[in-house]
C-alpha cells in the first residue's frame, strides 16, 4: 500500500491512474482532508506573508491578515471546499444519474487539491495573480481527473460537473474575502482568494 507522500509524488508527475488506488483505499479518507487543510494553510501563509514583507502598506495590520486570512482563512477555506465536493456529486447524480460514492469522491478529490498549496507563493506580491491563476488552474485539471476516476463521468460530465462546483466555491470564498476585510484588501479567505475584487 502506498502513502500519501507517494501518491502526491505521483500527482506531481500527472500520473493519474493514482486516483484509482485512492479512490479504493479507505484509509485515504482522513489523508486527502489533511491535504486540503495543509493546502489552505499554505495558501494562508502566503497571504500573511505578503502583508509581511509589503513595506510599502505600512498601515495594514499585519497581525490582522494572521487571524483573518491565514488562521480563519484555513478553516473557511477547507469547509468551502467540501461544499465543491458535494456541488460535484449532486451534478453527476441529478444531472447525469451517475451514482458517485461520497468518501470516494472526498478521497480523490482532496488529494487533486493539493497545487493550491503553491499559493503560499503568493508572497510575490508581483507573481500573486499567476501564481493564483496556476494553482488552480493545475488543481481544475487533477479535479476533473479525479471525479472520472470516483465516478464512472465521460469527460465532459466530469468537467460540467467540476465547473459548477468550482464556481461555488469561487463564489462563496469571494464573499469571504469580502467579510471583516483588512483595510481595502481582503477577508477570511487565504492565499489568492483572500484579495477582494473591490474597485
């Protein structure tokens, strides 16, 4: 049986036959939730760190962008995703009458979460909106492949299915970054997403 390090090692080189073995390992249950967890604490990270090393924002409160969008960030973040993954089956099953086990689906799925993690780079303030854009960009194409693998979705399904329930989760994670904002920044949402769209 191969670890979470070994099946991550495995996403990093787009193996995506791993999904198959995650998606029959119970055990993986508890792994792919820490994985969207570490992720968002990474993205986290990332936007504390910017309001860190940003000398020019010296009246930003640095240790309020700690509570906001790292600390409660992580959380929202990680109870905002599992609204995707339950968005994604609803689709399958009621739009496609595709039967989808959830645990496999919550398997599969956190551990194709884990490119967010390269949001912690958002500390570039320069690179913060490709770096974003990357992240998940690289976790929309391990997702797709990953509820192929949970369900039995053609493509298409799979990405219809994936689209809508990323799109709630951009959708809601906006309105966190717009809740309790830092100055003119953002709110409770980590890394990219803790930037709110204000004009």
């Amino acid at each position: 049986m191969q670890t979470a390090a070994g099946w991550l090692g495995r996403l990093a080189r787009f193996d995506f036959t791993v999904f198959d073995e995650i998606r029959a390992d119970r055990t993986a249950t508890i792994s792919a939730i820490v994985i969207v967890f570490g992720a968002s604490f990474l993205a986290g990270m990332g936007s504390w760190l910017w309001a860190v090393f940003n000398r020019e924002l010296s009246e930003l409160d640095r240790s309020e962008v700690l509570v906001k969008s790292f600390l409660i960030g992580m959380f929202v973040q990680t109870a905002v995703w599992f609204l995707w993954v339950y968005i994604v089956r609803w689709i399958l099953d009621w739009g496609y009458q595709i039967k989808v086990d959830a645990l496999a689906l919550v398997r599969t799925m956190g551990f194709a979460f884990a490119p967010v993690g390269f949001s912690v780079l958002v500390l570039i303030g320069g690179l913060a909106l490709p770096i974003g854009l990357i992240a998940f960009g690289a976790t929309l194409l391990l997702t797709t492949a990953a509820i192929q693998s949970a369900s039995e979705a053609e493509m298409r399904e799979a990405m219809v299915a994936n689209l809508a329930g990323f799109a709630a989760f951009l959708i809601v994670m906006g309105g966190f970054a717009n809740i309790a904002e830092v100055g003119t920044f953002g709110g409770l949402a980590p890394g990219i997403l803790f930037f709110s769209l204000d004009l």
